[in-house]
C-alpha cells in the first residue's frame, strides 16, 4: 500500500522470479541442517513451492525421530 506507516511484525519482499538463497551458505558453513524449498531454489508455481515444504516437512520429522535412512 502506498504511503502506509505505522508499526509491523513482519515485512515480507516478494522481489521478482529469481531465487533468493542467500542463507545456505552461512548454515551450511555453520553445520546448520536446511532444506531448500519453493522459490529460493528457482521460480515455482504455488502448488510446488506449497509440496516442497510439505516434503521438506515430513523429512525433518523422520530425522528427528530416527526413521530415515
């Protein structure tokens, strides 16, 4: 919204069709596991990006209960 002020919990950049990853180096260099998911991997349609994070999800809960292989 144009000329709007005030306080805000969050701000979220929504800047265009190229992926934005600039946090997996430092957590990788950091020993820090991540999953790369929707946009930040390159252009996605929602219901990908949405599937990806999902997967992604299901991943980290088998990790942290030891069923992956």
């Amino acid at each position: 919204m144009t000329g709007a002020s005030g306080e805000f919990d969050q701000v979220i950049v929504a800047s265009g069709p190229r992926p934005v990853n600039a946090l997996a180096e430092p957590l990788a260099a950091l020993g820090i596991p991540f999953t790369a998911v929707g946009d930040c991997t390159g252009p996605r349609k929602i219901q990908d990006a949405v599937h990806g994070g999902f997967l992604a999800a299901l991943n980290c809960d088998q990790h942290q209960h030891g069923d992956a292989a």
